[in-house]
C-alpha cells in the first residue's frame, strides 16, 4: 500500500500500488475536501522522504554528502530520511509555506514548526562536526534522555539519537 497527499487539505490518500504499472497516470479524488487530482505512478520529485524499500541498508548507507537525519516511525508518522547541508539545518514539523530545510511530515502535535536546528561545520581539519541547538522550543529537545537548556549547544556524532516531542531521530553522518 502506498500513500499520497492530498494537494489541498494535505490529507493522505492511501492505494494499492500493486494493480498499477509504473509510468500510468492515475486519478483521485479526495474524500476529505473533494479535490480531483491526478499523479503519474513511480515518478516522484521527492524521493528523500519517501519510505525505502529495505531499510536496514538504507539505515547505514551513506549515500548524503553531508550525513542525514533517520526519523524513526512512531503512531504520528512513517519513516523518514531527511538530508542535511553545510550550515544550518532547521527541524520541525511541515507546514505549508513554512521555510524550514528540514521538515518532518507528521501529526505529532508537540513537535514546533522550528523545534531544533543541527549546524553542520567542517573544523581546521576539515572533518565535519554536528552541533544541536534547541529551537526553542515548548516541549524540549532531549539528547541522550537530557533536556538542551536555554541557548546550550551540544556535540553529536553519528548514530546519536536525540529526541523532539514524541518522534526520536539518529544522526547518520557521512563515513570519511
């Protein structure tokens, strides 16, 4: 079963993709707000957020220039893999028109649409370094089941797993 969004309420629509080929164009209409709409099955302009095939290598492969984030599955959303850039990367929760370059589609309602922020640098030596900083935000950032006070910026590396509301997230870093 695969699901799509809704352009206009943003609600998911899920069908079986099996009874299609690959290339056919398909027609749907929302049951929330009634949208006709249509989408042409396997070409996708947003295949960093859609949920891999099998995981466990996609978990482990390295394949960003620059690491990513693995947002683990949980009752508000699927997994996901979100890339990181040079510089500031800003997590929260997708919201239309929100400009965050990490953006996490869930319905977890304690997550804030600018929850966090990781800062990639690359230090004298030019090994990338990961710094976490809460956003701020109203339900906390918590690195190893440790709240991030005020204004405190943290160390992480690869496979540290840090927390945002009810959604845990692991930092896969680039292997150098």
């Amino acid at each position: 079963m695969k699901k799509i969004r809704c352009p206009k309420c943003k609600n998911f629509i899920i069908f079986d993709e099996k009874k299609y080929t690959v290339g056919q164009r398909l027609s749907f209409c929302c049951p929330a707000c009634r949208k006709q709409f249509g989408i042409k099955y396997g070409a996708s302009s947003n295949k960093n957020t859609q949920a891999p095939e099998e995981p466990s290598e996609e978990i482990n492969s390295n394949s960003y220039e620059y690491g990513s984030l693995y947002v683990i599955e949980n009752v508000f959303h699927y997994k996901q893999i979100l890339p990181l850039q040079l510089g500031k990367n800003i997590i929260g929760r997708y919201m239309k028109g929100n400009p965050i370059n990490c953006p996490i589609e869930t319905d977890d309602p304690s997550i804030d649409m600018t929850h966090c922020c990781i800062n990639v640098t690359r230090n004298k030596k030019g090994v990338l370094e990961y710094e976490l900083k809460d956003g701020p935000s109203y339900t906390g950032t918590f690195v190893d089941n440790e709240i991030l006070e005020d204004n405190e910026r943290r160390k992480i590396s690869n496979g540290t797993l840090f927390t945002i509301g009810a959604t845990s997230i692991i930092l896969r870093t680039k292997e150098e």
